[in-house]
C-alpha cells in the first residue's frame, strides 16, 4: 500500500476511539453565536462519515446530524462561477491570495488597490462570487446553485434551513457593510439585498457528514464522480478550488493545518469541515464548538490526528 490509500478498514477500527478522543477538544471551544440561529447547536456534538472511490464508507459520532454549509459553500459557487463565466471573468473582480484577516474584514479593501477581494472564500469574495451566478433573478440563481450541490451529492435531497438564512438575512450587517464597499469599488453590480440573498442562501444549505463526504468525492476525483464516472466539474477548476482551500480554506489558521494534515480543506461557522485525499477519498466533519480561528476545534483534531495516523499529507 502506498501512502495515499485510504485504507478504510484500518480506519474503521479505530475510528470510534479517535472521536472520542478528539470530542474532548470541544470543551475548548465556542458555539458560534454572531448568527442567532447557529448558537442552538449542541456544542459537544462531533461526527464524521468518509467515503473512498470504491463506495466504501466508515463513519462514526453524531454523523447523522444536519448543519448548514455556511463557508463551505464558497468552494462550490467559486466553481459553478467559473463555469459559468470562465476564469478570466471570475478573477478580474477577485483575487488569488490569502490575506492574513479575519473572514469578514473589510480591511484591506481599502487598503491596498485595486480594491478586489483578495480570494474567493472571505466573505467578500464569496459576496463577489454570488453576484457572478447566471440567472435571471436572485431565485433562479439561488435554484441553479442549489441544483448544482445536489448533484454534487450523489442526488442528496438538499434544502436551505430557512430559519437559519432568515436568521443570517436580519443580522448580517457587516456583510452589508462590505456589499456596499464593493458596489462603491466597482466591484459589485445590482442590487446589494438580491446579492445577499443568494449568498445567505448557499450558506444555509443544510447537509450532513455524508453528503459532504459525498461533495468532497467529486474534488477527491478531480471533477469526475469515482462512483458513477460522470464529469461534473472541469479538472481546471477543481485545482484552483484545491490550491484556495490548501491556502485559505480554514481561514487564518489554513498555514497550520497544512502543516499538520496536509490536506485541501474548508470549514464553516456551523462546525462543519470539507476536506479529501485526492484520488483516494472524501472525508465530512461536523463539531460546532469553534477554536478562536472559526474552526471546529474537535473536528479540527479529529482530521489531522487521522492524517498523521494513515499518512495522508500531500507534502
């Protein structure tokens, strides 16, 4: 065996040990509650599913629990934008590299010129990016992207948690703020409410462990289902999407979890992380208590303790 095999079986053994090893790292962690709705959370919840391009499965915890995508959501529109407009279009109005900020900072908008969101999944990149879906109106774009992640699931009857995007509509003022900066940088077209509502809606996605394994497969198999052997996503921008979530996907701590899983990953404010063995499997994480990163703090533990024991890192 090499060292990017999957291994399941070996996995599987161990696997309901690891977890609950890992869920003691919840204790020092915070539900996010900046969205009302997502401080409901259990805040010692902690699950994981995996899913290797033979369709084999293991998983373990509370995998069976919902949770919206929130910043996992990014990666998704990002390619569904490329696909829509091609990447010349997509990165004259955002750009290609991390910034050192917090998600939701404005600060280098005015900061350094030309005033483009620095990458795809900040906030203001992603507001960027939803503006850029093709539809008519906010609803149809909202159904095209929606459309898109059920495919991506295997089918998965995917909804968005409207109690959760009513929640985040209502109280998300700071990326109003920010929506508004880049209508003023040129940046950003239309109306700055139809944006929002598309982007609060891809984030209040509901999902599970299983079908982020599942979404995560597809980029596992560079844009081609292991599964059914249908191409769903160009192999162009599945490495693009990769190369963002290796440098940005878990936010300001994205250097060190490289280091420490060596894996291309996302995560959300729900607790939820997307994360893959290229070639080999998709892997679905969900323990809302955050680190002081926005990371899930169990979940966070839980992959990289499970890369350095099977050998998973790409470097």
């Amino acid at each position: 065996m090499t060292n990017k095999e999957a291994r399941l079986e070996e996995v599987r053994q161990f696997l309901p040990q690891w977890l609950e090893e890992s869920r003691k790292e919840a204790a020092s962690g915070e539900v996010a509650s900046y969205i009302p709705e997502l401080s409901k959370a259990s805040h010692t919840a902690l699950g994981i599913h995996l899913l290797d391009i033979q369709g084999d499965s293991a998983s373990a915890g509370d995998c069976g629990m919902s949770f919206t995508l929130q910043s996992i959501s990014k990666v998704f529109t990002l390619i569904l934008a490329l696909i829509d407009n091609g990447e010349d279009a997509v990165f004259e109005r955002v750009g290609m590299e991390p910034t050192g900020d917090n998600f939701n900072s404005m600060l280098k908008l005015e900061l350094v010129r030309p005033g483009i969101p620095f990458n795809p999944l900040i906030n203001a990149g992603a507001i960027t990016i939803s503006s850029m879906i093709k539809g008519a109106t906010p609803e149809e774009k909202s159904a095209r992207i929606l459309d898109f992640f059920r495919r991506l699931s295997g089918g998965s009857p995917l909804k968005v948690n409207e109690a959760v995007y009513r929640s985040e509509f209502e109280t998300g003022n700071l990326n109003r703020s920010i929506a508004y900066f880049l209508v003023e940088n040129g940046v950003l077209n239309g109306s700055v409410e139809e944006v929002l509502s598309i982007y609060f809606r891809h984030c209040s996605i509901e999902a599970t462990c299983r079908d982020l394994a599942r979404m995560a497969l597809i980029l596992a198999g560079d844009g081609t289902d292991p599964l059914s052997g249908e191409n769903l996503i160009p192999r162009r921008y599945v490495q693009i999407a990769k190369t963002f979530m290796i440098t940005c996907g878990m936010y300001n701590a994205s250097g060190e979890f490289a280091i420490k899983a060596g894996l291309p990953a996302k995560s959300g404010v729900s607790g939820g992380i997307l994360t893959f063995v290229p070639g080999a499997l998709g892997i679905g994480v969900v323990g809302p208590a955050l680190n002081a990163k926005g990371n899930s703090s169990a979940g966070v533990h839980l992959i990289e303790r499970l890369s350095q024991r099977m050998d998973w890192s790409l470097f």
